[in-house]
C-alpha cells in the first residue's frame, strides 16, 4: 500500500455523513420523512457508513425511552430531529440508559429550548470534524515517524 492508498483508506474509515441543522427543514416531518433524509445523507458518505440506517423503530423507541421531548401528533419537529441525531451518534459510546440520564439533565435546565438542542449539536459536529482530521493526520505522521514501510508493514 502505498501513502495515498492509505490516505484514502483514512479518509473513507471517518468518512461518514452527517446531517447538519441547516439542512432539516423548518417544517414537521412525518417517521418515513425523516428515515428518507437521513439515508439520503448518508449516501454523500463512504460507503461502509450507508447501511447504518436510523430505522422508524429506533425513533419510536428513542420516543418511547423518553429520550425525545413529547411529540405532538405524528409529525417530529426540527428539535426532535437534532435530539434524535443526538442520541442517534451518542449510541455508539453509550448506554441507552447512560443517554437517557444525560439529556434528561439537559431537558431540566431551566434555559433549555430548541436552540440549545441545536447549539449542542452544532458544536458536537465541530468537534467531530476536529477529530476527523486529527485522526488522519496522527496516522500518517505515525507512519512517518515510524519509516513504515507501507507495502510490507
């Protein structure tokens, strides 16, 4: 393998897609609207990401769980969505009921409204973005330092 081979190969492993607030709309969504917009963003990402789907069962749950703020019919509203992206991302390093606990202490502030949910992704996805980068950057300078030889090692 040689260094761009390898490039590419970091880039694709953190390559997912995410969907940003400025691209939900400021209308209600139905469960199929909103599992249609999510696998539609997923396919901009590397294709290891794309079968990675938010189902409507895992949004009825997170409904259910109590991890969502109380829906009002069957449509979801641009801060439903963000909290179910919230807990869709956090899933992969916690508990369910380790989420529970830590957006019910959100939810409680006495500050806390749509915006905030939306303050909080936002910045969860700079960082992300930060990190993104710093991966690729730390294994190819690891590779570097360490003379690596790409095709053998």
């Amino acid at each position: 393998m040689d260094a761009q081979k390898l490039d590419a190969l970091l880039h694709d492993a953190v390559g997912d897609a995410d969907l940003r607030p400025e691209e939900i709309p400021a209308i209600d969504l139905y469960v199929d609207q909103i599992t249609c917009l999510m696998a539609e963003k997923q396919k901009e990402g590397s294709a290891r990401f794309q079968d990675r789907a938010l189902t409507k069962t895992m949004i009825n749950n997170y409904s259910k769980d109590g991890l969502l703020s109380p829906i009002k019919g069957k449509k979801y509203s641009k801060e439903h969505i963000l909290q179910m992206l919230m807990v869709y991302e956090m899933k992969n390093t916690l508990s369910i009921g380790e989420i529970k606990r830590v957006l019910q202490n959100v939810y409680a502030l006495p500050q806390y409204d749509a915006a905030t949910v939306e303050r909080i992704y936002t910045r969860y996805l700079a960082i992300k973005e930060k990190e993104r980068a710093a991966t690729v950057d730390a294994v190819l300078n690891f590779a570097n330092q360490e003379t690596l030889n790409l095709e053998n090692e």
